[in-house]
C-alpha cells in the first residue's frame, strides 16, 4: 500500500511493520522530532498525513552512506491506517553489498563497519533471538558474505544464502561451519589460523603456575576463612617438571617455547612430530605417564571428542594436572568428576567447557582444585583489534575479486571446479 501511497523519484521503499502507529526507524517511539531533523511534509492521500524525516544517518537505521529518512504514518480518521510506515533510502545511497554477522563477543562494531565501509558493504546483524538455524536462513537470503564468531552455520543458512560467497571464521576453529556445504556452493570459507595465539598460550602457562603453586587454592581457601599453609598438594618447585603439550600446532608451539624457557621440561604429541626446540616428541602413551602438566591444543572433531576420558585419566600421574584451553568437547567431565574424587588426578584448569556456560554449583567445576575461567584465555585488545580487522579485510578481498586470506577449503574448491 505504501508504495501506491508514495511518489518520490529516486527513493526506495521499505515496509516495516508498526504496531505502535507512531515510529523513527532506530529512535525511540516518540513523536517528538530531534532537533537534527527536517521535516518536509507529503499530503497527497485522502485524510492520512505523512511526515517525512530526513536526519542524521546516525541517528537511523545504520547505513553505509547516503541520507536515511523515516515516514512516520499519522491517522487522522482511521485508527486502522496507524500501522503503516515506512523506511525509505535515496536509491543512489543504497549498498552494494550486504554482509550477515551472525554474533560477535565485543561492545561495538566500529571497525567492522570502517572496513567493509570501504566497499559500500553493509552490516546485517543477528539479534540474540535470531541465532537458531532459521533465523540466520532468513537473514542470509541476500548476504553476499557471512561473518560468524560462535553462532552455528550449518547447511541450512548456507543454502539459503545464493549471493554468498565467503563463510569467514572470527576465530579458528571451524566447527560451527558446515565447510563441505559451503564448499558445494562454490563459497570461500576463511579462518584467522594465528589468532591469539600469544594470548592463548600465555593463558595456559599461567594456569599451569596458578595450579602448581596453588594460588587459587589458597585464595579459595583464605576466602573461605582458612590461613594454612599445609592445606592441599604438597609444593613443588616448577622449574624441573614436565609439561606435556598434546597438538603442536600454532597455540601448542607457543606455549611450549615459553614453558622452556621458564626451565620447564617438555614433552610434545602430534600426529606428526614437530621440530622445536627445547620439545620432546613423543607418544600419548608416555605424555601421560610422565607428565606434571598436559596442556591440550587440538581441534573438535569427532575423533577427538571425549578424548581425554577415564583411560587417559588412569594413565596419569597422581600428582598431575590436565589444563584445557582448546574446546570444552575435548574432555569427558563426568570422567573428569570420577578421577578428581578417585584421587586418580590433582586438579585441573578449565577455560573451555562443555556445555557452555556450564552449572557452576556442579562437579568438576565447584571442585576446589579446579580453576574455571569464562572462555576468556583468547581475549585481549590487541587480539581483537587484530581478529576483527583482519577477518574484515577478508570480507573485503573476496566481494572485491581477489582471493582472500587463509582459505581453508582452496583445494576443495579447486576439485570441484575442475571435475
């Protein structure tokens, strides 16, 4: 109706259904006009009057450039007609590229938006309540990109998407992505491999000291009202023992370096021996055995899920502690549970946890030998300035026709091309 209502050479319309009557589009309902404002005035349809809004692109819904303006439908005989309104943008203001983020972990999205800006590409951003797969199928019909943090896209947004052409991890691990469904399409699915690494790394390292010198021990204990110093573990001097790193990879590597260089022994498992220096390659088998401390960085797949279990646990010393900043799914915690009140462990450092967030009042998490932190072993902001503005840039590479950064699905999408 909107648009037989509306004769405005140049402009587009959106209908955006009003239940209030009265509505400026990303302002609060109010009819009171802001000083910013100016109105101009469309009185060309029976009794209803339209008030057109031309304002500050700040001040409505986010564009890219161009003018944003609101027509704020206001009834003047029939009730009925209070529900119209519309949201309209010069044709020439509208954007060349639409990029769905289906959630993100920060306050703002200032340099998502400066980046992309430099290809006329706007933001279509996933509310908290619009994170279930059909939710995001909707929202991704006309993305020509997907950007995701931890939200799932599975096959069914990736079908829903025919414009899209990059699924972009803002992060590492792909495990929320359906890469061979993307890979099907034809689309481009990146990660950021190096991302926090430093952090992650240095997050680890400082569970292994917190555990070994039980500082959060005896902080947990003070709090409770015990000063004692023979309370809990016996202390051992950390320079001397052994941290076995099971994956060698980016994050395991550099957390390796630095236990070494604090007079730490090492000992590495991977799939394929890594040469590093001050690292003993070795078996799982004698990781587990050997080892004060074992430090997990590998991927979610389903081999690897549940892989440190109640064998692996039996194989450890008594006196040993298993740190997980890689994913929660990793460790089986009802095993976990058993082998902490078997004595069978010393504790743990847990910064990721299946599910999450996990029931804080349950074993192992309310277990004093265990340190929980939320997830929070890749944060820093020069982490996130650097994931952020890097995982744009992607974004900006592919819809600008230049192959992005780290793509992880090349030589699939290389196959499939040439079959």
């Amino acid at each position: 109706m909107l648009r037989k209502m509306l004769d405005i050479p140049g402009f587009v319309v959106e209908q955006i259904p009003n239940d209030v009557g009265i509505e400026h589009v990303g302002l609060p309902s109010s009819s009171t006009v802001p000083s910013s404002a100016v109105d101009l005035y469309y009185n060309n349809w029976r009794d209803f009057q339209f008030r057109l809004i031309a304002a500050r692109p700040s001040h409505c819904h986010s564009r890219v450039k161009g003018v944003s303006a609101t027509i704020i439908g206001l009834a003047e005989t029939s009730p009925a007609l209070r529900s119209h309104s519309a949201r309209i943008f010069p044709e020439s203001a509208m954007p060349k590229y639409h990029v769905l983020l289906t959630d993100y972990a920060w306050k703002d999205l200032d340099i998502e938006r400066k980046v992309l800006g430099e290809i006329d590409a706007e933001l279509i951003v996933a509310q908290e309540s619009e994170r279930d797969a059909a939710s995001l199928a909707r929202l991704a019909q006309n993305a020509d990109a997907i950007m995701t943090n931890w939200a799932k896209v599975p096959a069914a947004v990736i079908d829903a998407a025919p414009r899209c052409k990059l699924v972009s991890r803002l992060g590492i691990g792909l495990d929320n992505i359906d890469v061979a469904a993307a890979t099907r399409h034809g689309m481009y699915v990146t990660n950021i491999p190096d991302y926090c690494l430093i952090e992650v790394a240095e997050h680890a390292l400082a569970l292994i000291l917190a555990l070994g010198r039980k500082v959060a021990y005896y902080h947990h204990a003070t709090q409770t009202g015990t000063y004692e110093l023979q309370a809990g573990a016996t202390l051992r001097r950390m320079t001397g023992q052994t941290v076995g790193v099971v994956g060698l990879g980016n994050i395991g590597r550099a957390l390796a370096e630095r236990a070494a260089a604090l007079g730490l022994k090492v000992l590495g498992y991977n799939r394929s021996p890594r040469d590093i220096s001050g690292v003993t390659n070795c078996g799982l088998e004698r990781l587990l055995a050997e080892s004060d401390y074992i430090s997990l960085h590998i991927p979610a797949t389903p081999e690897t899920r549940h892989m440190f279990s109640r064998d692996q646990f039996a194989k450890m010393k008594p006196t040993a502690y298993l740190i997980n900043t890689a994913r929660g799914g990793l460790i089986d915690h009802a095993a976990l549970t058993e082998a902490l009140a078997a004595g069978e462990i010393a504790g743990a450092g847990l910064d990721v946890q299946d599910p999450e967030p996990p029931d804080l009042s349950t074993p192992p998490w309310n277990d004093p030998r265990v340190i929980v932190t939320p997830h929070a072993a890749f944060v820093s902001v020069e982490s996130l300035t650097d994931l952020r503005t890097r995982t744009a840039r992607q974004v900006v590479d592919c819809l600008s026709g230049r192959e992005p950064a780290h793509v992880v699905n090349s030589a699939a999408l290389a196959e499939r091309k040439g079959a």
